[in-house]
C-alpha cells in the first residue's frame, strides 16, 4: 500500500490543476522552527528534521535535505513513497532548478503564506505558472492547535534596553520608510516579549509594521493581560488582531516598504507590490538583536556558569552509571532534567543523544520508541542547550562510554583542533564567517576529511537557538550570511565535526563571543571570548595528532571552567571537576 497521505495531495491537486505542490517547513512567518500545526512536511513525507523542501507531482514526490539531514531522510522518507535530493552532492539541484530543469511548463501550487517572497518570485521570474491554494489542511488529521499561551514581558533587567528605546533607535534608522517584520524573534526582540508558540523557541505568533514612526502590532490581543497592554500602547504600540494583518496591508500605498525577501511570505508581497516601492533588505532588527549589548553580555555569561554546573552533574552521574542500562532517550531526558532542576526554565532545542553508528546522522534524536540500547564501550555524542532567562545555550560534548578504537582517538582530536583552531584565533576586523570557516577545517581536509555544515551559527539571547545573521561557513546560502562581517557582541557557535555512516560520528561546539581585542596602526583587531564551561573528555585525545598551541588552548580553557564554576559546587562536584580539568 502506497503513502494514502500523498495519494489525497494528489486528489487535491487533480481539482485544482495543480501538476507539481510545493511545501517547506516554515510557517506563515518563515521561521525555521516551526509550532506542530504546521509541520506538513512531516505529515506527508514522515521527515522530522527541521528544514526541507517537498516537492509533490501527481506520480511523484522528492524531498530536498542539506548534508545535516542525508542519511536521516533515507531512513524516514524513502520507505515512504519520497525520493531524497541530498543537496551538497554533484549533480544535486536547488528546489528551484530542479523546477525549472524538469516541470517549467508545469502549473507549480504553493500555499502563498508559507512560501518565501524570495522563492515565489523566482518562479515567477523563471516562467513559471503559479496557482497559491492550500491543499493540505483538510486532509491532515488531528492537527495540533495553535498556543494560546499568554505573551509575558522581559524587564530591563535581562533586556538591557527598553522597548521604547529599542522602537527609537530603530525608527531613527528607518528614515521615515515603513517596514513590515514577519520573523517572529525579531518582534521579540523588538517588543521585550516572549511566550512559547515554538517548541523551546520562546516566541509567539504576530506581524508588526512600523509606519510613520508608528508602531502597529498583530496578534491575539487576549494573550496580552491588561497591564502588557497598557504599557504597549504607553510606548507607542498599537495592537491589533492577528487576523487583520492582511487588511491593513491593502490600504498602504505609495510608500517606501523594506522588508526581508527571504522573511516574508509571498501573500505579503502581493498585497503591497502595485501600489509601493519595496526596498529589499536585511532588517535592521536582525542586525541588532545579533549584537548583544552590555546587560545581555553579562547575562549570557551567567546563563553559560549555569549550564556547566547542570552538565557537569550529568556528567558525573554519567561517570558512575552501568551505560548498558539505558538508552539515547534516556540519557537525553536525564541531561534535560539536570538543566530543567537547576536554573533552566526550558530547553532550547530537542535534545541530540547518539550512541556510535548513529551519531553519524547529524541531527539525529532519539524517541521513546526508536532509541539504541548503550553499553560500557564506544562513544556518545551530546548535543543539548538550554533557555534561561540570562541567555540561551548550545553545547556539543562526544565522550567515551569505555575503550573506543584508536581511529576514533585520531578523528575527535583532529575535531578538538579545529574548534580551537577557530576560538583562538585573533583577526582584523572587518572579516566575515566564511573567511574564518577556512581554518576549522584545515587540518581536517589535510587528511582528506571534511563535514557537510557550517562550522558555526548565531545564537539568540532567550530567542532561537539558530539565529542570523552571523554565520560560519564556506559554503554560499541564499541569504548570504557568510558574507556578515563578525561584531563585537555577536555570539555564535563554534561546532566542526566528522562523521562516517554506519559508524560513528563526533562533533565539539563551545559557543564564541566576538569582542574587540586591541587597536594599533593597522586598525581594530578582533578576538573571541569562549562562553561555554565545559570539560572535553581527555580520554579520546590521540597525543600523536596534537600541537603545543592546541594543548595550551586546552589546558587554558580548562583551567577557566575549573576557576569560574568552582564557587557553584559542592565539594565532591569540585573533586570531579578538577580531574576532568587537569592538565596534559
């Protein structure tokens, strides 16, 4: 029996005069993580990762992953009816081309909300004929409703700067243009809001235009309580329901309108496009929610002394185990719990627990149901973070369960050297990440090995674990992040690895804090302030692969978890700590 899901798309398509369906894994607001109502893709395909392209035609389905996502893909989607373009391999083609190149006198449906207007006018500037109708809502079953948590506020304290402020200075940049914002982190930010729409994503659903140095606000005003509102409206902010958005943009016209191409949808572009000249461009939002002021700073750096207390008691726990008594999922939900007992008010992201061959899959993350049994061999990698309301977390550690083989020594110190390679390093500034991504990975490809991700990712303060717009990576995206010079205030992680299917996989990430160093004749030179305190295991390190400069970094950095977390622990935690830390 076939996939009876794709069968009923294809019902719906036959009404429609639809020859090919197109859906992503964003929502109405472009978001990468998105709220389960609208996790399609994962209905239709059985994918669960969190970025995909499906592409539907009445006797076909394909699915688009990037490298983190091949062999997750294989598994999940192709017993399933859907063929997997791995992007990043020869002859794979972009969403786009693979349109062009095979269905260019085809009729291409979209859902106009949920299609980027970066991706809907691509279409339509290749010819394509588009037809945006929803085809999918009335065959999902059981669909999850959207929150209706209520949306609390963020002091000064934690924000460092008011929502007034932050509505000045970004009126005062905008030149009295208009400027619709669809990314939900960015209205967060903006607003000092938060709530949980997204899972561990602390944001919620609204639409905000800033008008003639007004600002006007869509979303379920009965989320807000009576107190939230009346200090909005005391800053200037006008609110409105969710669903008027669409009607309030009918009636601008004739105005200068900058907005993301690639954070709005392709519903919002037609409904401004004949009566306004669109600027398009980054919001200048996203640029300063990536720097992080003074208060965030210092918060952020308290958040990360938190985390390294709740895993360093994981770890410990971890120490003393019989592993061949749990599984993944297990060990996952005891990492969750350490952090979610101490200071973390949720996680910030699902958490990553792969034992050997399957921490190749480089998102993989273990269920209830599907999860491998561990045992007091091999080794298990641990990716996890945390939200509190000083910051938000992410940290990468691959640690042995008992013997590993000498080549998995070799490959986690060549990992280990190519993180440092980065967090070392001091520049001039004015570089971007894809300048930088070049040495994490040269000591992996002297040996001929490589990884198919960036090597790092900004992250947001109590917002997305994935934020833009600072990116370390060689390799050209459609937003060209990489292009982002690196600022003082950004964070971001540091995360190289290497994995072979079938096998085993490692990665280390410790997150980055670009600050300026010092200046002289030859201008500003930059450097990065590691926040992450967490011990690396000694036992997987291969001498051999080793330099002075890497084991000084190391030595170096573990000395500074050791002093820094030192006032938080008990006496046996401090113990424990001061062996992970020594010196080698």
């Amino acid at each position: 029996m076939g996939n009876i899901r794709l069968q009923a798309l294809r019902n719906n398509m036959k009404k429609e005069g639809v020859d090919l369906y197109y859906l992503n894994t964003s929502d109405y607001h472009m978001s990468e993580y998105v709220p389960e109502y609208f996790k399609t893709i994962a209905y239709f395909s059985y994918f669960t990762g969190s970025l995909a392209t499906l592409l539907v035609s009445l006797d076909n389905a394909y699915i688009f992953v990037d490298g983190r996502y091949h062999n997750q893909a294989d598994k999940q989607c192709t017993k399933n009816g859907v063929n997997v373009i791995k992007l990043g391999l020869k002859d794979a083609l972009e969403p786009i081309d693979f349109i062009k190149k095979h269905y260019s006198k085809a009729t291409v449906g979209i859902d106009g909300k949920r299609t980027s207007m970066a991706f809907g006018k691509q279409l339509e500037e290749s010819g394509i004929a588009i037809k945006s109708v929803d085809l999918y809502s009335d065959i999902i079953e059981n669909r999850v409703p959207l929150s209706n948590d209520n949306i609390y506020e963020l002091s000064e304290e934690f924000t460092g700067l008011s929502r007034k402020k932050k509505i000045e200075l970004i009126t005062h940049c905008l030149n009295n243009k208009c400027h619709i914002v669809s990314n939900l982190e960015s209205i967060a930010y903006l607003l000092n809001l938060r709530s949980s729409d997204i899972l561990y994503t602390p944001v919620f659903l609204a639409y905000l235009v800033i008008l003639d140095k007004k600002v006007y606000l869509f979303v379920n005003d009965k989320r807000l309580d009576e107190t939230t509102l009346n200090k909005l409206h005391d800053d200037g902010v006008a609110v409105y329901q969710y669903d008027e958005f669409y009607t309030f943009l009918l009636n601008i016209k004739e105005r200068n309108i900058v907005i993301d191409d690639n954070k709005v949808n392709y519903e919002i572009y037609n409904c401004i496009r004949d009566n306004n000249n669109i600027i398009c461009s980054r919001s200048i939002i996203e640029d300063m929610k990536s720097i992080k002021n003074d208060v965030e700073q210092r918060n952020i750096k308290l958040a990360h002394i938190y985390d390294g207390v709740a895993m360093l008691r994981f770890l410990m726990w971890l120490d003393k185990a019989d592993k061949s008594q749990y599984n993944e999922y297990q060990i996952a939900k005891m990492i969750d719990k350490s952090r979610l007992a101490y200071k973390a008010f949720d996680l910030s992201f699902n958490s990553i627990v792969s034992y050997n061959e399957n921490a190749a899959v480089i998102h993989y993350s273990p269920s209830k149901e599907n999860s491998k049994q561990l045992d007091n061999s091999g080794i298990l990698l641990m990716d996890t973070g945390g939200q509190y309301l000083y910051g938000t977390t992410d940290i990468t550690r691959t640690v042995a369960l008992g013997e590993v083989d000498p080549e998995v020594k070799k490959a986690f110190t060549l990992v280990l050297k190519s993180m440092f390679n980065v967090s070392e390093l001091k520049f001039m500034k004015g570089l971007a990440g894809n300048q930088i991504d070049v040495l994490a990975r040269q000591d992996l490809w002297a040996h001929g090995l490589d990884y198919r991700h960036g090597t790092g990712h900004g992250v947001g303060y109590v917002l997305s674990v994935h934020e833009g717009p600072p990116n370390i990576r060689y390799m050209h995206t459609e937003a060209r992040n990489e292009e982002v010079e690196l600022k003082n205030g950004m964070v971001f992680s540091d995360e190289p690895g290497l994995y072979f299917d079938n096998k085993y996989g490692i990665r280390c990430e410790n997150l980055l804090l670009c600050k300026n160093d010092y200046e002289n004749e030859y201008g500003q030179f930059m450097k990065f302030e590691t926040l992450t305190l967490v011990p690396f295991d000694l036992n997987l390190i291969d001498m051999d692969y080793m330099d002075e400069k890497t084991i000084n970094a190391l030595n170096n950095y573990h000395e500074r978890v050791y002093i820094t977390l030192l006032p938080y622990l008990n006496s046996s935690e401090a113990k424990y700590l001061k062996y992970l830390t020594r010196k080698i």
